[in-house]
C-alpha cells in the first residue's frame, strides 16, 4: 500500500512541472499569502467542565482530567504562510503551513479539584501550541476584482505533549508537594485535514487583500503515568486520553502574485 508520502510526491512534482510549463509560456500563476487572526476552539475541544471529563483513580482521587471529553481550549491566535499555483483556470494546487496557539483554561479545573481535596489545588498547564504542513487543492473562481477560494487539505500536524500538574498549594512544602505526569513528555503527531474559503480584493495587478476561514482538526494519542511528586509509589495510575484538536482559525490574507 502505498503511503501518503507518494501522494505527497505526485502533488509536488505536478506542482514543479507545471510550474516550469507556465514559466515557458509566459504565465505568472503563482500567488503567496500570510494569514493572521484567531483561533476559535470548537466542538469538546473547547468545552471545561472538570466534572465532566474527570478520571478517578478510586471514590476520591482524580488522577487527571480526559481531554478527549473537554479540552479545556480558549480562544487564541493563528498565523500561517498559503502558497498556491494555479494548474487550470478555476483549479489550484496549495500548501498551507503554519502554527496556532490556544490557552487552556484552567480555573474551573483549579476550583474542582479545590472542592475534591478539601484543601487548595492550582492546577497549571501551559498554551496548546500546534505546528501543521497542509498539501492541498482549491477551486476559485473571479468576479471583477473579487476571488472566491474553497480548498480542502490533508497532511501534518504536531503539538507539545500536554503536560499539567495539580499543584498542592495548602502544602506546607517548599516548594509545595504536586501531582503530575512523570516520565518522557515526547511531541505529539497527527493527520490534519480540514478545509478553508477565502474572498480577496486585488488592490493591483501584484497584491490582494482579504479574509480567511479555516477549519482543522487533528486527534493527538498520547499516555499519561501521573504520580505524587516528590515521593511517588502507590497504585499504577496510568491512562490513555486523546487531544482532540477542533479549531476554527479566522484571519486577515495579504498576497502577492508573481
């Protein structure tokens, strides 16, 4: 079977072949982006209930908290680079490669475990940080000034391993007894796919400006092996969770065409 590589390959060296066709004929086809605005969390991605998505290790001990039920998601920010060639008049071959950033909520989580401890807990986890290589393909079509894109895309996405720590702060520890994952945190990998539409204004024969919309999503497998830091020992509290990444990434398109 082959690989999505070798698809992967056929793309670029159509891409390249076409390219240099166009280059022959006198035909400028190729045109560049950048897009920059928010990063909206959608579906369980950006839902916080802690009471919700809670895993126990027994009656009265939460050993973390699923996020393939909620993530914890708040709006953040995005920014990606669009390169796209047109191979026939309505028909473009694209890449779009990027990174966008979400904060995690962590209050509602802070609070829950507050209430479950007797006693307060701070839970801390830092921003959702995604890079991702989107090969893909667009139909666009032009009405005076204006130009209308839908695209659709498949390829490869990587985040940081979602570390987070229940922080004793009633402690009388210094620095305060915690409850987080020990072991390798390696980055996390997943297939992207998603789709996008755009409207762009040509301010001259060489730049256009517009809007985007971009919808992406990617599910990152990940295990967590939780224990009590300093000290550890106890029961196996190891468990298996899912980011599910759900974003919707709105931005303003500034492009020049070659």
């Amino acid at each position: 079977m082959k690989g999505p590589f070798f698809y992967i390959l056929i793309i670029v060296t159509i891409f390249i072949g076409d390219m240099v066709l166009g280059q022959q004929k006198g035909i400028s086809k190729l045109d560049i982006s950048i897009i920059g605005g928010l990063s909206l969390p959608i579906g369980s991605y950006g839902e916080n209930d802690p009471s919700k998505s809670a895993i126990y290790a027994n009656a009265s001990q939460v050993k973390g908290f699923a996020k393939e039920m909620c993530g914890f998601a708040k709006t953040g920010y995005n920014y990606n680079l669009e390169i796209g060639y047109k191979v026939f008049p309505h028909f473009k071959i694209l890449l779009i490669t990027g990174s966008y950033l979400n904060p995690v909520e962590t209050k509602n989580m802070s609070d829950f475990m507050t209430v479950i401890f007797h006693g307060e807990i701070r839970v801390e986890e830092e921003s959702y940080k995604y890079f991702y290589f989107n090969p893909g393909i667009g139909y666009y079509q032009s009405l005076n000034r204006f130009e209308f894109g839908l695209n659709l895309f498949m390829g490869y996405s990587l985040t940081s391993f979602p570390y987070y720590k229940f922080v004793f702060a009633s402690s009388t520890t210094n620095p305060p007894d915690m409850f987080a994952h020990d072991g390798p945190r390696p980055n996390l990998k997943a297939l992207s796919i998603g789709t996008s539409i755009s409207a762009t204004y040509s301010l001259s024969n060489r730049f256009k400006i517009g809007i985007d919309a971009n919808y992406q999503r990617a599910d990152f497998k990940y295990t967590m092996s939780p224990r009590l830091i300093p000290g550890g020992g106890g029961a196996d509290l190891t468990f298996s969770d899912i980011l599910k990444c759900r974003v919707i990434n709105l931005g303003l398109k500034f492009g020049y065409v070659f």
